[in-house]
C-alpha cells in the first residue's frame, strides 16, 4: 500500500479515537521514526549491535550511546511531545478494549497490520510509553511489562523452555524465583540445577547438551553478591545458552547488563524504577525476537498491568535518577557507619572494601544502590528489641522505595524454615536487611544508632 495511503488512515485513526477522548499513540516502527532530538519523537532506543559489549560505564553510556542523559531519558523518553489535550503529563487510558470505527477499520488492522489497539491484555496506551521508557532507559531493543516482577520471570523462563529442556539457577536467587525454577518447572517436564553463586567451575560443570539457559542475579539478596558478567556470558557463548539477569537491585543507573552481552534483563519495577512503594510491577527486556516469544506468552498467561499503574511506574521513573543518586550516596554513608558500629557485627555492602565482590562491583557498577544487609551482635531477642525501637525506619519487606524499610529475613521471608534449614542458607537469626529511602541519611542513621543503643 502507498505510503500517503497508509499515513492519511494513520490520521483517520488517530483523530477518530482522539475525538472519543482517548489519547493515542501512533506506532511508528523504529526504523520510520524521525531522528532523535526534534522534539516530537520519544527519544533514541538502542539498536540490536549498539547493545552488545559495548565497555562503556554504565553513566557514559547513557551519554555517548543513548544521545541524552539518563535523567533526561528518565523524565522523556516514550512520550509524545504533544498528546491528547496538549497535557504534559502522559494520559491514563482507562480502558479494557478499544472501538474499531467500522469494518474497513478492523480489515485494515487485522489484514494490513495497522495501528490500533485492540484489547486491554494485548497493550494500552499508558503501558506502550512505559515500555518505550524502559528499553530507553536500560538500553534494550523492546521489553514487556507485567504487573508484578514475579509475573515477569515466570513467564519469561516458561516462554523460553519446552519439556525436556534443563536450566541453571543460581542459589541465592530471590525465593520465589528459586521455588518457582526448582519446583513448579518440573511439572512440566524442565530440570533445574541450583548452583552455588560464585563457583564459576561447578556452574560450568553442571551445563548439558538439554540446558537452555541460565538465570542469576545481580547484586543477590540478602548478600548483595556480584555475578561477574562477563564470565556469564562467556558461558552463555561457549555454550550456546541464553544468559538471563534479574538486575532488580542494581537499576539501570547503576549497571548494564546489555554492556556484557547478556541476553535477557529482569527488574521488579515494584522497587527502584517505580520507587514510591506504592505499585507491584516487572519488565524483562532484551532482544526483539526473545520479546516477541514472551510477549507472545504474555498475552496468553494474562499478567499484565493495569493502566493507572502504569502511569504511576511512569511518574515514578521520572525522578529515577534523582533517587538513585540519593540511594547510591545514603547506601555508602549508612553501610560505613554500620560498618563502624560497636553493636554490629558484620556489613554486606559492595561499595564496601570490606565486601568479598567489592571489585567485581567497581569494575562492573556505577553505584551500589540502597540496600544493606548486617548482622548485629547478639542473639534473636537483640534483633528483636533493634525492630522494636525503630522510629523511622518502616518494618517492612520490598526496597527501593522512597521509605526505609527494613526486614528481618529470618522472621519474615524465611519464617517456614527451622532454624538448622535457615542458617544453611546464611539467614542468621540477628541478620537485618535494610533498604535506604530518600530521607536524610543524618536521620536514618540516627533512627539506627538509637534503636542499635537501645537496651
Ligand atoms: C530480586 C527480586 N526479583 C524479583 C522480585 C519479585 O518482584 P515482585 O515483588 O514485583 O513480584 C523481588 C521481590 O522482592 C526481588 O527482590
């Protein structure tokens, strides 16, 4: 079809739906967007060979790759200059389906692959500029969003294996994601090896001919371990595997994974890209045509995310470079004074020297987020009376936020547990996980050495 032809019924569309008081993206395919910076287009996304093993650090590369910085992506990218009623603001389209004007307006969606949304489960509005924001500001191809990060990692690895295949996983993986790889994915036929994090031999040892992929993250929780990328994804090479990193607790302010030629990247968007405590949310980014197989399957699982969430992840990602540069600093300077304190007994930070992947993280990370993780000397009941006289600090699982929330893993995540299960995996009963909101660090560390004081 003329091109003319296809961009008057582009207006058609798009002045149809507008009439109804629905604001409309118009999907132009990358390829037909004009350049970056007129001021009309959302802003410049990677393509396929920009992404891989680029060695930039992770800031430059916002800069000399993406063409503008990552605050700038942070508040602009995905969105129309003008939208409906010229708000500045992205709209929320509250909708579950979309109205085909008449039957030359389906055929030429259905047959000739036109513009249009169709149903609330295949895409909205709202949640396209929220994904075209997160490929910008991670430096994907494309990605897919869910309404919670678990949704994203579900269907992600069931989108990508079949019966008969094998995973690797690696052992201090986010709970759910550990239960879900070795438990329910047997179900249907897929063995999973759990491999020790950090013992690059034996995770090698445990690849064969069936494996398709492997998934780790970084940094872990509750250590804040760092997978060293570039050995994943010299395995994922030598072998032919996908590579799979859940970068929840990194950010894309902090780390690229892309940068190392890592496959697919995971965050709970619930957390820091979000940041307000206040929506459950994932995306998994990658490749096009590893998307477009979990978008596929996304569609029909059906975990998506609901419009008015959507622009608040949306809301939320504008301030994402402020807030992480907040984390970033109040991470350092709480996890030194823990570090310094008579009544703690051990800091996992890794902008700590102290940390035993602190280089990794230097050579591998811009920042080291909020997250801190310490032992306090003692026993339970100290742990207890610390939680107890905490005035600031909410008692809360989750991270990211703009709140402090701190959780005892031990009471909380690994409460099922006895105590023998529990400190095999490391979770001490005095082990306290504290993730840094945007406070004053002065006052969150007060609130810590008061409660630490506290007899
Ligand atoms: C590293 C990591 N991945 C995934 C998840 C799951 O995300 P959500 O709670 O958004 O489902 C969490 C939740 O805490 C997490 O910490």
């Amino acid at each position: 079809m003329r091109k003319d032809w296809i961009l008057s019924i582009r207006q058609t569309l798009s002045e149809c739906i507008r009439a109804q008081g629905i604001f409309f993206t118009c999907r132009f395919k990358r390829e037909h967007r004009p350049p970056p910076g007129n001021g009309n287009t959302p802003l410049y996304i990677l393509g396929k060979d920009e992404c891989k093993m680029k060695k930039y650090k992770t800031a430059d590369l916002h800069k000399k790759v993406r063409g503008k910085g990552i605050s700038t992506i942070s508040v602009h990218a995905g969105e129309e200059r003008f939208r409906y009623a010229d708000s500045v603001t992205t709209p929320i389209v509250q909708t579950s389906t979309y109205a085909f004007k008449n039957s030359a307006h389906i055929e030429a969606y259905t047959r000739h692959g036109h513009a249009h949304f169709e149903y609330g489960r295949y895409g909205n509005p709202t949640e396209k500029v929220a994904q075209d924001r997160l490929s910008a500001l991670c430096g994907a191809e494309d990605c897919v969003i869910f309404g919670s990060g678990m949704s994203a990692i579900t269907t992600t690895i069931l989108a990508l294996v079949k019966s008969g295949d094998h995973i690797i996983i690696t052992d201090d993986a986010y709970k759910k994601t550990l239960e879900f790889c070795s438990s329910y994915l047997q179900r249907f036929g897929v063995d999973c090896t759990i491999a020790p994090f950090g013992d690059y031999a034996g995770l090698e040892k445990s690849i064969r001919p069936s494996t398709r992929f492997i998934v780790s993250e970084s940094p872990t929780n509750p250590y804040l371990n760092i997978f060293d990328l570039e050995r994943l994804h010299d395995l994922g090479k030598r072998y032919k595997l996908l590579t799979m990193i859940d970068a929840t607790f990194s950010t894309p302010y902090n780390q690229c994974p892309f940068d190392y030629g890592i496959d697919i990247v995971l965050h709970s968007a619930t957390k820091y890209l979000a940041g307000h405590n206040d929506i459950l949310a994932g995306v998994v980014l990658g490749r096009k045509e590893l998307i477009e197989e979990i978008r596929a399957l996304h569609k029909a699982i059906g975990g998506v995310i609901d419009p008015h969430c959507c622009y608040l992840l949306l809301r939320g990602m504008k301030t994402f470079a402020l807030r992480m540069e907040k984390h970033n600093q109040t991470g350092l300077e709480v996890a030194r004074f823990l570090q310094a304190h008579p009544r703690v007994k051990r800091v996992y930070y890794p902008g700590l020297e102290s940390h035993p992947h602190h280089d990794i993280a230097k050579a591998q990370m811009t920042g080291f987020g909020g997250v801190i993780s310490f032992d306090i000397k003692g026993a339970l009941k100290d742990a207890k009376r610390f939680l107890d006289n905490l005035h600031l600090c909410y008692i809360a699982p989750s991270l990211g936020g703009v709140e402090t929330l701190i959780t005892h893993p031990a009471m909380v995540s690994y409460y099922s547990l006895n105590r023998k299960e529990r400190y095999a995996l490391g979770i001490t009963d005095t082990l306290l996980r504290l993730a840094v909101g945007i406070e004053d660090a002065s006052d969150i560390i007060a609130d810590l050495d008061q409660a630490l004081r506290a007899k």
